[in-house]
C-alpha cells in the first residue's frame, strides 16, 4: 500500500498493475522487447516477399533473355538467307577508277553480287572480259547501249531542255531495266540495291528485312523517305543515297519500264515539271531518279516504305552525325516529314547506310568501313583497337555501327 497517492498497486509476474487488477500499462522495458520481436517478424517477411519476388523476376527474366536470344538468334538466322545483288551507276574512267576499287575492298564483297553500271565513253579501257576484281571481291561492269541523252554524246545539245546532256534518269531506268532482265530470274537475288556515294551496312539491311518478315514474291520498295512538296503524301520518294526493291517489285517495274513508259516530249516534259503529286512514268533528261522512280512506282500502286526505326530515327543517314543538326535543319531534308521523323539529336543504332558530301572520298569510306572492322574483330576477343574518329564521323558513332553489325556476327 501506498499512502497519499488514492492508487493501489500490486506487482505480479513482474509487471506493474493498477489496481482492480486489471492492465492498464506495460513498462516500458517489455515494450521494447515486443516492438522489436513484432519488427523483426515483419522484416523477415519482408525480406522473404522481397526474396521470392527477386526469385521470380530473375526466373521471369532468365526467360525473357532466353527467349529473346532464341528470337535473335531467328533473326539472324533469317538475315543470312537474305539476298542482296547491288548495283552502282558510274562513269568507268581513271578518276573513278579508284573509287570503284574502293567498294571493291570494301561494302562490295557484303553484297551477293555486285555490279557497276555505265555507259560508253570515259577516258579508261574496259576490262577484257569487262569484270573488275579485287583480292577480295569482283563486280561485273555492265554497259548501257543507245541512251537518248548521253553527255558523251555532243548533238545532245537543245536550247529548249536544260542541262540536255544530264541523263541520270535514263541511265538509272535503264540500269533496273537491265537488272529485269539479267538478274531477276530469282537464282541469283532476293532484293536489289541500287547504291549511289554511299556507305552501307548490308548485314544490318539484312537483318531489317528479316525483322520485317518481308517475302521477295511480295512487292516492296523501301529507303529513306522523303518528300517534293509539303503536305503532300503523294510526293514522297525514296533517297537516292540508297534504296531498293524486292524481286516482286523489280518484275513490276521492269514492265513498266520496258513497255509502261511514256515517250520523251517538249510538251510533257514542260507540262509535269513541277507536278509533283501526278502520276505518270515518262522518260526525260535529267533528274532527278529518285523522285522519278517513285513516280513511275506509284502507276502500280508501289508506294516507298520508310526505313526510319519506330521511334522515327534515321536508318539510312544522309549527312554526318558531327553536324547532324546543321544539316537537319536544310529544307529539303524536313520538307514534308512528320515531326516524329525529323532530326532529333539521335539515330537508329542499327544504322543501314551512311550517307554525305564528305563520303564521295574513297579514303573516307575507306577508313571508316576499316575501323568498323578492326572494332569488330576486338570486340570479339574483348581487346582495345584504335579507330577512326573525327568530328564528322566521331568515334562514338563508329563504334555504334560496329556494335550493330556484331549483333549477327
């Protein structure tokens, strides 16, 4: 008992009790014992769920990786059946003599088979059996016959029609033409490349025509889309730089331009020279191909698929990274696209071609398709290389590309 306080207590089992004998409080050295027993059975619940959610995700993962490795592996399996007969129109004289050599040594020896397409004249001999060959790889030098507006040609002259001696859109017609008729027959290619001043990955095309699930007994024609004429879809075209066709579409267009083409005129010429959106297949002087080619597609309802990637990054890249954004902003370039297209401070990581004024030199091509290659035989044995880098082409974009072409070995 204690006096002066009105509360009796009683101390039981060790624990203080007011009186009625009932609980009212616990002391608060077994309060800290209970709370902590309580917090290490929630942690170790915890840490159990956490444990088990871990388990499952890592098993959940395992079999995503497994899953998508077995699908990478499809991929490229897929991507080697493709394949790729290329040609590049050319003038076959001295001066690009060395860059023909170039493609020989080397994006030539990817391609399945490749050929160099020109026309009579230059100031260099045809090989004997008109077949330039490297250590490494050969292409077959085909000879456009009768084209209507040779610059080799002086009675080409015509006060009416200007730059009358300029025949890239005959001599580029004529060259598909060709490939119709000596190429198609389905032995030799599954899709065809038409390939000007550029610089391409053909085991990346490869392996973007694999992931599209395309078939070449289907009409397809893809490549960097761009466009004649603002918010005019039926202006679009594929960039010369580099574009190409299924065997399907080569058929289809070989017809038109055997016995589909509409003669060369005055009145025509004059009548559809800024009428983007008609569609018409004529043959004229001049250029430019790439739009033209486009426009004799579109009488078969052959329409150009951009190669950009989902995300609207360039695939097939027409002016050096290092100053992407000088050059994206050029009209020609955004005229047209959606704004999801237009540059944006990236590209594609799984690069097609490379594309640009700088890329006409063939130590350029050169040098940047060697490092690639170094790149790619140390990532293989995990050693250090030394690559190109400059401020066009830096070397953290080369070795983007060298990461890309490893993905199928």
């Amino acid at each position: 008992m204690m006096i002066g306080t009105g509360i009796r207590t009683t101390r039981r089992r060790g624990l203080w009790w007011t009186n009625n004998n009932s609980p009212s409080s616990v002391s608060w050295p077994w309060l800290i014992v209970l709370c902590t027993c309580v917090s290490l059975l929630y942690t170790h619940r915890r840490n159990r769920a956490i444990f088990d959610h871990e388990n499952a995700s890592n098993n959940m993962n395992k079999m995503i990786n497994n899953d998508l490795s077995a699908q990478s592996m499809a991929l490229c399996a897929a991507a080697k059946k493709v394949r790729l007969a290329c040609f590049v129109p050319t003038l076959f004289n001295s001066q690009n003599l060395v860059s023909l050599n170039a493609i020989l040594q080397t994006w030539g020896k990817d391609c399945d088979t490749l050929r160099f397409i020109t026309e009579p004249g230059g100031n260099s001999s045809f090989p004997p059996d008109l077949v330039l060959k490297s250590q490494s790889a050969q292409a077959q030098i085909v000879v456009l016959q009768n084209l209507k507006f040779n610059g080799h040609v002086k009675q080409c002259v015509s006060p009416e029609i200007p730059n009358p001696c300029k025949h890239l859109w005959e001599k580029t017609w004529k060259s598909w033409l060709w490939m119709r008729e000596h190429a198609w027959d389905g032995e030799e290619a599954d899709y065809f490349l038409k390939i000007d001043d550029a610089l391409p990955f053909l085991g990346n095309v490869r392996r973007y025509i694999a992931m599209k699930q395309w078939s070449p007994n289907e009409p397809h024609y893809f490549g960097h889309e761009l466009f004649r004429e603002a918010n005019q879809s039926r202006s679009n075209y594929a960039s010369g730089a580099m574009y190409g066709v299924s065997r399907a579409a080569l058929e289809q267009m070989g017809n038109i331009f055997k016995d589909g083409m509409l003669p060369f005129s005055q009145e025509l010429f004059h009548s559809q020279e800024r009428n983007y959106t008609n569609i018409i297949c004529y043959d004229r002087p001049g250029g430019p191909e790439d739009f033209l080619f486009a426009r004799c597609a579109r009488t078969i309802n052959l329409v150009v698929e951009d190669t950009s990637d989902v995300l609207g990054r360039d695939s097939i890249i027409l002016f050096p990274p290092g100053e992407a954004k000088r050059f994206a902003a050029k009209f020609w370039y955004r005229r047209g696209k959606p704004a999801n297209r237009t540059y944006k401070g990236s590209f594609s990581p799984i690069p097609l071609a490379l594309h640009s004024r700088p890329l006409k030199s063939p130590a350029l091509r050169r040098e940047i398709y060697s490092s690639i290659q170094r790149l790619l035989a140390a990532l293989a044995k995990n050693d250090k290389v030394k690559i190109f880098n400059s401020k066009l082409y830096p070397r953290d974009f080369v070795e983007k590309v060298a990461q890309s072409l490893q993905m199928c070995g």
